[in-house]
C-alpha cells in the first residue's frame, strides 16, 4: 500500500511538472514571439528532448508553429517556433454604469470584432445581460467564429468583486444586482470559462500588457466615469486586497462637510468628481436653469475649444483628483498613474490642474518618480483588459486552452 501511495505521489509530481514546463514554455514563445528550441533550452535550462516533447505537444494543439530559419551563429540556422496569435479568440466585456462594449480579440490583444451599447447597466441587470448576450454572438457571428474556437469570457464590471464570489457584485455599490450572478449566467448561456474582475482593475491590466505600463513598471490606473475607480499594478499583477476591495477611491473622503454618497459616508470624491456631479456643475455654469446637462463629449468639446465654463468644471475636476492621487503617490509610489475614461481625452487640460494639486500634496520624491498620463488605448481599453484576464489565466495554465483544438501547422 505504501508503495502504491508513493508511485502515485510521483506520478502526479511528474504530471505537475510536466504541466509547469509546458506553461513556462508557452508563456516565453507568447513573450518572445519567436524563438528557436536550443534558446528555449539555454534560457530554461531543460534538457533538449524535454523542450523537443513539449513543442510538439504545442504543435500538436495548434499553439505555436515552425516559422522558418533562423540566423546561424555558426553551424545549421535553428528553426524558430513562433506562437499561433490566431489560434484562438477571446472575448471581452465591459459591463459600464451607462454601457455595455464587447470586443473579440486574438490572443495578442488585437481587436477583431467590437459592438457597443448604451444601457442602464446598474439598475437593470435583466436587460444587461440579455444585451451581453446579444453584443457576444453579434461579434462572434460577425468573424464567422465558433464557440470552440473561443478561449473564454472576460467580463469588467462596475463593482468591488469578492474572489470568493467573482459573478456577485456589491449590493452596497449596484442594490439591483443583488440576487444576479454574472459568472454563472454568462457561463450557462455560451458554455466556456467566463472571469470577472473589477472594471478598473482591468484598465490596469489592460495597460500593462499593451499600453503604458508594457515596460514592467508599477502602475495604477484611475477610470473615471459615473464612478472613480483605480487599478493597481504591482509587481507585474493586479493587486486585489484581500477582500477584492483595493482601488474603491470613489469613496475616499475629501469634504467632511459634503453631500451624502450611496455609500453612506459623506464627501466623497465621487460626489464632487463623478460623471453626474459634474455634468450638473456643467449645466449650472454653462447656461440658465433648465438647460439640460451636457454630456461628457460635449463637455470635452467645451473644454478644448476654449469655452470657461467647461474649463473651470476640468479644473475642479484635476483639483480634487489630485487629493486622491497624492495620496497614492505617497502611499504606493508607482511609476506611472494613467487616466482612463472619456473625460480624459482633454489631455493636458486636466493633467495640468492635476499635477499642480499632486504637487501641493505629495512627497517630492515621490512626484518626482511617477508620471502622471492618459491612457491611449481608448475607448475599449476596459473591454479589451476583461480579453486579456483571459489571457493571462491561460498562458499561467496550459490546461485552459482546449484539448480538442488541433490544427495543421506549417
């Protein structure tokens, strides 16, 4: 009996290593792009016939492929094995305040289909997840893709997400989404593995694999929407908190004498800087009572031709901001804070009233360290950051990509 014990632990310890070199592999040929098996061998230090069997396995799922010779640095030119980009797709989803956007990318990130919604995502969950359901299978019939072929679901939400319990959102922050389970729903409806993070986390994923933040750094993303969130990079992962709650700055407190937030406290900075307190500073400034509230775009379009009322709402905006952000600069100290949000295509406009608070506020040094930026991937940089959760667990674990995918290689 003993015996037998001892023959299964060593099993499934040669099993687990096998399945740890396999996803170290994939993970360096995703990185390099294109790499030939003695490299892979120097830089792993495996023995030749293990990279050789472990490359075909690759081959075999249609993962990575022969891509040609190489360079010689004497002797035969190597064949170089470059990963299959194409090979599988994912999609991605960001559940807004006010929107619903969907985007299919290919596992390098790049976008080949996208839909986008406006809807009342925090107070009807119902309709959400019927439009979710409806934007996927419009991008998924749109490049003709078969559910087979899909890697997964990557949804951003507008929530606090417990990792306990990743399909509930905060019934403090979206009371009516109480008794919904986004995971579970998403995942009986198309039938693949469906992750779920918090919208702003994503934007700081996002970021690190494709925007600002593809050097490596520390980062921290703030989204600024309806809410203010942040996402934090450190060490090359989103940092969550031990309860999923790292970021929440919306409800830092920066006016003690200030209106009450749904969260109960008072002052906080959602209250002051928000996409709705802001349009209605808008509307009070820009015209007589009764005029009707711009939207963010032409509250953008205001403030970049030169129109006071809109610049004096960005001030206040990059004003109270810079509270909040000086006090992530003293307390984590990133090297870059990217804005994330329609509101941020001002640029300049709100870096400069920013950093001027920032500076009234934080540590020298630590100003001097960090830059402060817009984010440039846009409007579907959260979507594509949900795509890339996807990614991420995947290229960490071999086995999330389907067996049964095979395809013929050249």
């Amino acid at each position: 009996m003993k015996v037998g014990t001892a023959d299964t632990a060593t099993t499934v310890d040669a099993a687990g290593m096998r399945a740890q070199n396999s996803s170290l592999l994939l993970n360096m040929i995703w990185r390099e792009q294109q790499l030939s098996r003695a490299e892979i061998a120097r830089r792993t230090e495996l023995s030749p016939s293990t990279v050789s069997a472990i490359v075909a396995d690759l081959e075999h799922s249609g993962l990575v492929r022969n891509i040609g010779a190489g360079v010689s640095r004497g002797g035969r030119r190597p064949t170089l094995i470059g990963f299959c980009d194409d090979a599988f797709s994912i999609i991605g989803v960001e559940m807004g305040a006010t929107h619903v956007t969907v985007v299919l990318t290919d596992l390098r990130g790049r976008v080949r289909a996208h839909r986008h919604s406006p809807h009342a995502v925090r107070e009807d969950p119902k309709g959400t997840l019927q439009k979710v359901r409806e934007l996927v299978q419009e991008c998924l019939d749109a490049e003709r893709v078969p559910r087979r072929s899909v890697l997964g679901m990557g949804v951003a939400v507008p929530s606090p997400v417990h990792p306990s319990t990743p399909g509930k959102l905060s019934p403090l922050i979206v009371p009516a989404w109480r008794d919904y389970d986004v995971q579970e729903s998403l995942k009986s409806a198309f039938n693949m593995p469906v992750f779920v993070d918090n919208d702003a986390n994503l934007g700081a994923l996002s970021e690190r694999y494709w925007g600002a933040g593809v050097g490596g750094e520390d980062l921290t993303y703030i989204k600024l929407g309806t809410g203010i969130g942040a996402g934090f990079i450190i060490h090359g992962d989103v940092y969550r908190g031990s309860g999923g709650t790292a970021g929440e700055i919306s409800h830092i407190a920066v006016d003690p004498a200030g209106q009450q937030c749904v969260c109960g406290l008072r002052g906080c900075l959602v209250t002051l800087i928000g996409t709705g307190p802001l349009l209605e500073r808008a509307r009070e400034l820009m015209g007589p009572r009764g005029r009707r509230a711009p939207t963010v775009r032409e509250l953008v379009e205001g403030a970049r031709s030169g129109e006071a009322a809109a610049r004096q709402v960005i001030d206040s905006l990059g004003h109270y901001l810079g509270i909040a952000v000086a006090g992530l600069l003293n307390l984590l100290n990133p090297a870059i804070v990217v804005l994330g949000g329609e509101i941020s295509s001002v640029g300049d406009l709100l870096l400069d009233p920013l950093r001027a608070s920032v500076r009234k506020r934080a540590l020298s040094t630590s100003m001097a360290e960090t830059r402060i930026v817009t984010s440039a991937l846009g409007d579907r940089a959260i979507a594509v950051g949900a795509a890339t959760l996807v990614l991420q667990a995947a290229l960490r674990d071999r086995s999330l990509f389907p067996l049964q995918h095979v395809r013929k290689t050249a």
